[in-house]
C-alpha cells in the first residue's frame, strides 16, 4: 500500500510521475491548436466522451491537463477544469449549470468584479439573491424552492468577514443545492473546502497557487460530493455518454469552457504550475508576516480599523481558527481621519501600488477609489468598506522591511 505523501511533496511530483516526454521533470508546453488520428473512430470516440484525448485545444490540452491535475490533487478532488482566468471560470460555472427560473444565492461580501458578473446574469434575467452569509439564519431565511446553486468565499475580499462555510455546506447537502466555495484568498494549503461539504471549488490560479503575479488563470474542482444524477439541468446528450459522477465537470467543460471560450493557454498553465511547487512555503511566510503586521496595525495609534482573521478582535476569528490552517495573507486597514490614505500609500516605498493579490511582493490598493469604485457608496458601505480602507496582500519579504516601510509612512 503507497503511503500517501505530504502537501508540497504531493505537488512537487505530480507532474514527474506521469512520465513526461524525454524525462522532463515539468509537463512540457505543447502548443498544437488542434491534433491528428490515425484512426477517425479514435477521434469520434473522443468527441463523444468514450476515450481520453484531444480533439482542439479550446477544452484540451496537455500543458494544461497536467496543471488540472495538480490542482484536483490539492483540493482533494476528482476532476479540475481550468481557464483564462478565476473570472471566467466562475462565470463559465454558471452559465453552465444555471438556466432561467432558477434562483441563486450568494454573500453579499463577494469580491466587486464576481458581483459584478452576478449583476449582469441578474440583468439577462436570473434571479439572484446576495444574503449576510455570516450567519447560518440569514441563509436559511433566503433559500427559496428553486434555489440551484449558494456561491460563497472563504475571506472576503477586502474586508476579511468569514461566512458560515459548515452549517452552509450541512444545509446544501440537506437541500441538495450545489454549494460553490471560492477558495480563492486562503488557497487549498490553508483550506479544503470539501471539508465543509462544497460541491464545487473555485480558484484564481492567478492567485497564491501561481504566486508570482507573471499568469492568468482559473479553475473550478468537482469534489465528488453533488449527486449530479439527479440535477435537472444536465444535458440529455450527455447522461447517455458520460458517467453520473463526472455529469457536472463534463457540463462545465463543454458549456462552459467550450462554448463560452475562456481557455488557458499552456504557456500561463506551464508558468502556474511551477510556481504552485512553492505555494505552502510561501502561503506560511505570508501569512506569518501577515499576523505580525496585522498586530503592529492594530497597536499603531494612526490605524483606526484592521481586518485581518488572525486578530482576536475580529468577528469570525474562532470561525477561522477552527478551519484555516492559516489566516491567510489578506488584510485591509483604515488609517486614522486625519491621514489622506492616497497621500499614506504614495509614502510607502517597498509596498507596491497595485490591484492584485497573492504576489511573492506585498502589494497595497486603495478600496473605495479602484476595485469597488463602481458599485458606489451605498453598497460599499453594506459591505464594510470605507472610503478610507486599504487593503492589503502581505508578500514573503523580510518582516522588519515591512514594518519598517509602514513606520516611516505612518510618521
């Protein structure tokens, strides 16, 4: 019996025990658009989902299949799909899954570009319901009889609440509602979202599993645990070709990926998957760096508010304790009223001025002013999220350069 290896290890040979060609180490990048076969039933069969392959490169590709792999591994899946981006694989999941007359629910904490989505499928006519999903009650008070799917986040970006990921995943399992978990701002080192019973998982490979800010990309995990026989949306076309466990991976990869088009190319997917070889050591000097600095905010006279899981002072702390491994590397703060926190960011010299998250760097973004300018002050401020809020995305450097930057811009 093959004993089963840790985390890093895991991932760090996924790729090797494949057997690439020539005895590469890394899956190498193929770049072929479309592929030949000897035999045309060969190709037949793998258009009708009765034999592996690749028929053209916009649902399939090697480069990519490798990257796939490796994240159903971390997440302790069954199948990966994987995409351009973290967005269209969200939008993919419920253009694939979702059709008129059904009804969705999500937190009303979710990041502004995926409500932003939501508002334009809300727009062509679903119905869509954004619910305080910190609390188990609020949820059960929203579900209507043809909610389909409940999409939530782990840590919401950017003001950190954690909503009530296990009495959700108790109740989707009860109701028989597919229970999507972005697992986005923790990553599958710090949390496995089948532990709470998600159906299905999202990620921004962009993200900390790529960790270098050089790649685009996103993925959705089935984890085995919906009972896709019995989901009413499935394509007739596919319950007689495919088998029922892997009915709702298949529907998102030709509805979804196939159809909509948001293919990652093998040279992002190469990139992404060599840096997610480094994901638990990073995501441990992050989120280390992190906890210390969320604490010397939260003692700093010049910060009136820190976001940040770790702190005791925060709502869901317990909540985050009990299931993160980690508290993860994102945080926001809110400097005092007499600080312009334009003028504070323009101050920091190591801290870069940037809209991603999940870099080896600490990046730094005004909230109000960029990522949630659009949805304006109503919402933003039933979100949480103040004029003056800064989040930020604490890299691996050196603790005392990082604390030393925040001295000097605080005064």
């Amino acid at each position: 019996m093959t004993t089963k290896k840790g985390f890093t290890t895991t991932i760090l040979h996924s790729d090797r025990l494949t057997k690439p060609e020539h005895g590469a180490l890394h899956k190498p990048i193929h770049t072929a658009v479309t592929y030949g076969y000897d035999d045309v039933q060969d190709l037949v069969d793998v258009f009708q989902n009765k034999k592996k392959g690749y028929a053209y490169s916009r649902q399939g590709n090697p480069t990519v299949s490798a990257l796939e792999h490796k994240v159903t591994q971390m997440e302790n899946g069954t199948a990966t799909i994987a995409f351009s981006t973290g967005m269209a694989a969200i939008a993919a999941t419920v253009l694939a899954l979702i059709k008129h007359g059904d009804h969705i629910l999500a937190s009303s904490y979710l990041f502004g570009n995926t409500r932003s989505v939501f508002q334009s499928y809300m727009d062509m006519g679903l119905d869509i319901t954004f619910v305080d999903a910190t609390s188990i009650e609020n949820v059960k008070e929203a579900l209507q009889p043809n909610t389909k799917m409940l999409f939530v986040e782990t840590i919401a970006n950017p003001a950190t609440q954690i909503v009530d990921l296990e009495k959700i995943g108790n109740l989707c399992e009860e109701k028989g509602i597919i229970y999507v978990v972005d697992n986005t701002m923790t990553s599958p080192y710090i949390f496995k979202p089948i532990n709470v019973k998600a159906s299905l998982v999202i990620n921004s490979l962009t993200k900390y599993i790529g960790g270098h800010g050089n790649a685009l990309g996103g993925s959705v995990t089935d984890t085995g645990l919906f009972d896709w026989s019995n989901f009413a949306n499935i394509f007739e076309g596919f319950k007689t070709t495919v088998k029922p466990e892997v009915l709702g991976i298949t529907q998102i990869r030709k509805k979804g990926l196939r159809d909509a088009g948001g293919t990652l190319a093998p040279e992002a997917a190469h990139s992404i998957s060599v840096g997610s070889e480094t994901l638990a050591l990073r995501m441990e000097r992050a989120s280390n760096n992190a906890f210390a600095l969320a604490t010397f905010f939260e003692g700093h006279p010049m910060i009136k508010k820190v976001n940040y899981p770790g702190l005791k002072s925060h709502p869901q702390h317990d909540m985050a304790t009990h299931l993160f491994a980690k508290y993860g590397a994102l945080m926001s703060i809110e400097v005092d009223d007499s600080i312009d926190c334009l003028a504070f960011l323009n101050k920091l010299k190591l801290v870069i001025k940037s809209s991603n998250l999940g870099d080896t760097r600490t990046l730094a973004i005004p909230v109000a002013q960029t990522i949630f300018n659009e949805l304006g002050p109503v919402k933003r401020a039933e979100m949480g999220i103040a004029d003056s809020l800064i989040r930020l995305s604490i890299g691996i450097e050196d603790l005392d350069d990082l604390i030393g930057d925040f001295k000097e811009a605080l005064g």
